[in-house]
C-alpha cells in the first residue's frame, strides 16, 4: 500500500480535482447535521489551498440514481464547509454536460470550488469512460480522499484517475490504510476483533480473514444467535440469519482447526417484544421460547472487557445490541468505554459503531475511527479497493 500522497505533488497554481465523501445528512431544512465527515476531509482540502492549488472537490450525496433531485444537492455542504474553513466555497450547480468550465474557469490560487452531487449523472455509477474523461479534463491534478467509496468503481474515483499521470490519495485516505493495513500486516499482539451487528453474511468474510491474524474473535450483535444456535443452544424468537447457518458452521469448523477460540455472548439480555419498554429479563445461554435477545448480558460484557483489556490491538465493527433503545445500550456502551480506557491501538468501523462511540462523547479517545464501513470491510476480507488500487505508487 505504498501510495503516492498528496504531499508529494507540486499543486501551486494547479487546478486540482479531490474526490471526497460528503455523503452527510441533512434535515428537513437542508441543513447538515451532522458534519464528521466533511471535518475528516478538512487536512487535505487545507494543505491544498495553502499550497497554492485551485481546489475542484467532487462528492456524492445519497442514492439518486442519475436524477437531479433538489433534496439531495450539495449546496448546503458548501454552506457548511465554508463555515469551516473560514473562506467563501463556490458552489457549481449541476449542468448536463460535466465539463462545463464556468465557474471553475474564475478560480484563483487558494480558491475552493465544490461540484453538484456526482451522482445526478448516471454515467458516475456506470464508471464511464468518456464521462471520466471529461471530469479529468477539468483539472491537472487528482486526489482521492473519499475511503468511503473506495470499495467502488465509480468514475469520480477510479475511471478519472486513469487520466491522470499522478493520482494521489489524500491525508484521509493515507491514515485509513496505515491503520486498517497494520491490521492486516502487522498488528500489535494480542489482536482483538469485535464484531456485532444482525446479519452473518456482513461479517463471515472478515472473520475468516482474520482468523490466523487475531488472538481473540468476540462475537455479540443479532448474528451471535446464528452462531449460538449452529452450537445447539435455544435462541428463542432472536434474530436468525437461517440463510448463512452452513457458512457459521464452516467458520466454527476452520476456528477449531486454527486452535483459535471465537467468543460468544454467555448471557443476555431479552425482551418479550421488539421495543423499549418491553418485558425484560436477564438468562444464561439459553433463550426461552416468547423471548428475543436485545443485548448482551452483563456477565458477557466483563468477558469481552477483559479479553480487551489484555490486548495490545482493538478493532470494533457492529453493536453488541439494539443500543438504539435505552433499555438495551449497556452492551454497546460498555465496549465502547472499554476500547476508550484500553492501553491499546483501538481502531473503530462502521456506522453504528462510530455512532455509539459519538453518542458518549469518546471518540478522542480512540486510536482511528474508520470513515467508511463497507471499504474497511472489504479491506479486512482481503479484497483489494478499486479506489485505492489506481492511484500512483511512490516512484
């Protein structure tokens, strides 16, 4: 992963194309809520501007599916960004043909310009070639900073980067493969991976990747019933991924064969209905019929603070329950605290889990926090990214 990055490129007086994620969300009022990822961005879009370059930022917001729709136009990331940066952010309405130059003809050195919504064009999605062409004719220099998309072959990251005889990626993207690449290549031991969330097929793949890595796999979320139920324990009405039970059980199989010891939930925390302010208990193991796991129990959670405590490497993707009902965050909250107060390199992925981990105001506490959920999982299978594939190697 030796990629060449965006200090390495002479940009003064250059117009350059960052293709960045500021896929946020937005409320009734187009107002952005939630402004994480265009701060993650800001190291890159900074050293440009102060370098001299005149900046093109490319992003996508939401699933338009190549239709200009008002409620998913960029302009009130420029607003936003603007405020963060301190500077006027020109803002390029969307027009049918992509190379259209007006405004970006009028930037000056350290001006900032932000495109419409990428995906209004069809051709975005589709990776196609002569519309790649004409965005990369627009600049003459290309950086990728949007790990989130990396996973993608989109025209806006890999199709223009072919256009280009240095293609770059940004700070962003330069953390994320130095911290998800040391998982892969070199992690401090013991290695710890949690992984949650409902769905086996999300996951299996990174589990077994990571298998001869990790020291230690936890297991919690809705897909820990899957697993409990292939080893013959009573789930009750828990959550099952019924389609994927041969895949549990093949996993279970290659974590014997590598003498390694996958974790599972020793208690739980369930409820008789999918809500709030159920009927709730606490049991061992075994979950009775009338009752869904909601949470894992409190036995569970100083298993999983102590195998975390031992560690030298943390890595966190996917809640250990529905931490979004009050009655069922201890799990969730509690690893997250765990991961804050560990003497370790604790990396966190994916979307619920950053959320929890923002909820309770720790996120500075955490080594890195991963800004792209699929692309970090992708990278932790053992998938090589389209994104991050094209860009230049260090000469």
């Amino acid at each position: 992963m030796n990629k060449l990055t965006v200090e390495n490129l002479d940009v003064f007086g250059k117009t350059v194309m960052v293709r960045v994620d500021f896929n946020v969300p937005l409320n009734e009022n187009q107002q952005v809520t939630d402004d994480t990822r265009i701060v993650a961005s800001l190291p890159t879009i900074r050293f440009l501007l102060e370098n001299g370059a005149r900046l093109i930022l490319v992003s996508h917001l939401g699933r338009p599916k190549g239709n200009p729709k008002p409620e998913l136009s960029l302009e009130p990331v420029a607003v936003r960004l603007s405020e963060l940066l301190g500077k006027p952010v020109v803002f390029k309405p969307f027009s049918k043909e992509i190379n259209t130059v007006s405004p970006i003809d009028e930037l000056k050195n350290g001006d900032c310009l932000l495109m419409e919504n990428i995906r209004f064009y069809p051709e975005e999605e589709q990776n196609d070639e002569q519309f790649s062409k004409s965005l990369a004719s627009l600049a003459d220099k290309f950086v990728n900073d949007a790990f989130g998309t990396a996973h993608r072959a989109h025209a806006s990251n890999v199709g223009v980067a072919r256009h280009f005889s240095d293609a770059a990626c940004g700070f962003l993207i330069k953390k994320e493969l130095e911290y998800l690449g040391s998982l892969i290549l070199q992690p401090k031991n013991p290695f710890c991976a949690i992984l949650g969330g409902a769905k086996v097929k999300d996951k299996i793949k990174v589990i077994a990747n990571l298998l001869d890595k990790t020291d230690h796999i936890l297991v919690g979320g809705g897909m820990a019933y899957s697993f409990l139920k292939v080893l013959g324990h009573k789930i009750g009405n828990s959550i099952l991924d019924a389609d994927h039970l041969n895949l549990v059980d093949a996993i279970l199989k290659k974590a014997s064969d590598c003498n390694k010891q996958i974790h599972l939930p020793v208690d739980h925390i369930v409820a008789d209905e999918f809500k709030n302010d159920a009927t709730i208990q606490t049991v061992d193991t075994d979950i009775p019929n009338g009752f869904m796991g909601m949470d894992i129990g409190p036995k569970t959670i100083n298993k999983f603070l102590e195998i975390i405590n031992q560690s030298a490497t943390v890595f966190w993707n996917g809640p250990m329950g529905v931490f979004e009902m009050s009655s069922f965050q201890e799990g969730t909250f509690s690893i997250a605290h765990g991961l804050a107060k560990a003497n370790a390199v604790t990396v966190v992925g994916g979307g619920d889990s950053v959320a929890a981990v923002n909820k309770i105001n720790i996120a500075d506490q955490i080594t890195h926090i991963s800004t792209g959920g699929g692309a970090s999982l992708e990278l932790l299978e053992g998938k090589s990214l389209p994104g991050i594939d094209i860009l230049s190697e260090v000469k």
